[in-house]
C-alpha cells in the first residue's frame, strides 16, 4: 500500500510505524534469539533512538506477544476459511495442510519465533498463548476426525497421535526450510499436505 | 548394576561418578533450561561441591557435549541394528522408526536437550554435532530411498521432505510427551512407526 504522505492521519502513521517496529522486532528475535535481543538492537533496526520505540511498545515482552498474535490471527482465519469450504473432510484437510504450511514458508522468520520462543512469554501472555495453542489442536484433531468419519480414514487412526505428528512436522519447517532453497514454498507445501492426508487415510 | 563396593577400581569409581555428574546434568538442564542453568547447580544436584565437579568435567559445555555424544552413539546404534535385520526395506523403516521413537521416549529429557539445546554448543563442537546430524538425516534418507526402489512407494515420493517430514515429528516428540500420559512408551513408538511408513507408502 503507497504512502499517502501528508494527508495521511497521525493514527495512520502510528499504525505504519507501530507496525514497522514489529517487523523489526521479527527480524532482530530471528537473528539474536529473543534472550539474546535487546530492545536497542530493535531500535538500531528501525532507524530510532530507543526511547522513541516507548511510544509504541511498552517492553520486549510486548513485542513478542504482538507476533504471536498477529500469527495466531492469521492462523486461525486460515483455520474460517477451511471450514466454509464445501468439500469433503479430506479435502479440507488437505487444503488447510497446504495454506497452513504455505504460511509457515511464506513467513518462515514469524514461524521460528512462534515455535521457539513461546517459553519466554509470562504470566497471562504465557497462559493466552498455550490457550490458544490448544484451541488449534483441537480444531486440527476435529479436521483429522471428521476425515476418519467419513470413512477416508482408518477406524483405529489414534487422532491424537496423528494431530501431534502433523503438528510437530509443521512446526519443525523453520528448522530446515531456508528461502533460497530449490523449491518454491507452493510446491513445498502441496508436497507437505500429500503426506498428511497419506498419513491420515493410511495409517 | 550392583556397586562393587571397596573392591571396585579407581578408575570405575571415577566413570561411575562421572555418569552421575552426566544425569545430574541432563536432569537440571532439563528442568532449568541449559542458558540458565549452572554448574553450581549440577553440583547441587549431584550433592558435591562444585569444585570436585571439575574433576570430572571442564566446563558447562563440556557437559552438555557428553549428553550430545551419548545420545549420538545410543541411536547410531539404533540405525546399525536395523541395517543388519533380515528383511524388506519397508520392514526396515518400520522397525527403526518405532526403535527410533521408543529410543526418544524413554530418554525424553535427553531428547529433548538432544533437540533444543545444540545451539549452545561453540566451535569444534557444534561442527561435530551438525555434521552427525547431516549424516544420521542422510541414512534416513537413503532407508526411504530403499522403500522406494523396493516399489512399496510411489516413484514420485520426494525423498528429501518426506526424510524432513519424519526427523522433525519424531523431534518433536519431546514437545507433548509426558511419562505419566494414558499410553505406554511402546505403543505410541508403534503408532508413529505405522505413520510413518504409511505417509511413505501412500504419499
């Protein structure tokens, strides 16, 4: 989206700039490790002095906890949108896996964050985060089910088990997945979503 | 095994307390994480001073290296009896897989160590522990490629993701397993061995 310069509210601004501090909030955690990472290393990315970020964020917790919402958000409309679909139970699962995976690639940096360092949130951050965590796995065991129902599945799949070994898969790309890579993210993640419907409809 | 009391050797008194030391290790790495984690604590835990530690081990690293190298051994070891069994391809991944999970579940903490932690290993060390992991991802890959030529997989099986696909949900086995869950150690490691030969033969 262009700039609109001058005419552009001061609340606008606020949001452009709130935003470009979390962009570089990602890009500092991935390099550093969120530990390591100072909230001067975040100003220093953004091009600010570092009481100027205090207008936006109030601590590097703070931030951390905007990326995982912001994922958390993004993640769960993919979740909407693979429940209006009018197509079978493996059929969704099968387009959620690839548009699931897909965003993992497309936003490998967010992605490593959200898998490794979701330890360092505190108190009622930490306690929403595992919440919402869990909402996921549930929805994700609902999908693998209602294949199972249908038929598609085995009668003795262990929903469970297969809900964590999809999920534990899909978390572990940022451990291997590096953007210039041979492949492109599409193919990667239709490739991803075949082993997970083979999984489900043939265990 | 039994202690042989003051019949017992120097030398094996030394190996015995030096293991100690290992599990102390592996214990309070695993509970306080190995950034936070001391060597005063490892003493405390070992019930020592922290002084005597040092008869035994160099260095915190030094520490968390042996906890690599054992680890490494035990499932190289794994990976070399499946080599040596007497059947198919198809049967060969399947019993790896489920020694491999079983290897992972009843060694969790180390696992999970084993899986978070390698990061904090520096030079010499690190290089070592990358370039196992190369090696042991390489014959995963070539006990899938074995599937495949046997034709029990589809010629068009990416053998690259499916071996990323196996390492990273095994790996993350540590994420969600507790000892005290519903299902034995050895059910769950025959549960994922079924996913994962049947994600191979059927994507």
């Amino acid at each position: 989206m262009a700039r609109q310069g001058r005419s552009k509210s001061n609340g606008a601004q606020r949001r452009d700039r709130s935003e470009e501090v979390v962009k570089a909030a990602i890009k500092v955690f991935n390099e550093k490790g969120y530990a390591s990472a100072s909230i001067q290393d975040v100003a220093d990315a953004v091009g600010v002095l570092k009481g100027s970020l205090y207008h936006y964020i109030e601590s590097k917790e703070e931030l951390l906890s905007r990326i995982f919402e912001a994922s958390d958000r993004e993640s769960f409309a993919l979740m909407e949108e693979s429940r209006k679909l009018d197509v079978s139970a493996v059929e969704r699962l099968h387009w959620f896996a690839r548009a699931w995976s897909l965003w993992y690639l497309e936003n490998i940096e967010r992605a490593a964050i959200y898998v490794n360092e979701w330890k360092h949130l505190t108190g009622a951050r930490l306690k929403a985060v595992v919440k919402t965590r869990h909402e996921y796995e549930e929805r994700v065991a609902e999908m693998i089910e209602a294949v199972k129902e249908s038929g598609e599945a085995s009668a003795t799949l262990d929903v469970r088990y297969a809900c964590y070994f999809i999920l534990t898969a899909v978390n572990g790309l940022p451990t291997w997945y590096r953007r210039r890579g041979p492949d492109p993210a599409e193919q990667i993640a239709e490739v991803y979503a075949d082993m997970i419907v083979a999984m489900v409809c043939h265990t």
